[in-house]
C-alpha cells in the first residue's frame, strides 16, 4: 500500500464501491469463512480509516483462536501486498461481482 495514504485519511469511496458494500449484505447464503475473511480485507483497506499502518504491530493478543485475529491477519495479507485503497476498491467490487453469482442476492 502506498505510505503517502497514511496521512490522508479516509479513502474517498467510488458510487460501485458503496454498491457492492450493500449488495455483501444481501447474499442470500453466507460466503464461506475465507470468502469473508478476504472481502473484510479488501474492505479495510480499500477505506483506509485507518491506515494498516497505523495499527501494525497491534495484532490481537489471541492469534490464533479469534475471528479478530483472522481479520486483522486478513486485513495485513491485503496490506502487504502494497495495494492503494482505489486498486482495494476495484477488487471488492470485483470479488462481490462474484459472490453474487454464486449465492444470488435476495429481494
């Protein structure tokens, strides 16, 4: 992820971006739990509030038994990947592209 996003604040959100952060919602079976994990990382750090690097080296004292461990892992496996919050974007609507052809929104 780009440093220069550290001080900047929240990322300004694209109008597809803020549709498939709805749509997510309306899935009418439940992704699976790395489908998740995958979709919050995106999710994290395509709105940069905070800035991972504002909390790394705060990994939850219970690595490897909490679902807050398993998101912060996922949200530092997107992180690491040096992504901007506008590439994030892209891929969570991308990725919601799918997940709603496989389990279909409810009305």
């Amino acid at each position: 992820m780009s440093a220069e996003w550290t001080d900047k604040g929240p990322a300004p959100q694209s109008d597809d971006f803020k549709k498939a952060v709805e749509e997510v919602k309306k899935l009418k079976q439940s992704p699976t739990n790395e489908q998740l994990l995958t979709v919050y990382g995106l999710y994290k750090t395509a709105v940069n509030d905070p800035h991972f690097s504002a909390v790394k080296g705060n990994e939850p004292w219970s690595v490897n038994v909490t679902a807050a461990a398993q998101k912060w892992r996922a949200w530092k496996a997107v992180a690491d990947t040096g992504i901007t919050p506008e590439e994030a974007q892209k891929k969570y609507v991308d990725l919601v592209g799918e997940l709603k052809e496989r389990y279909g929104l409810e009305a």
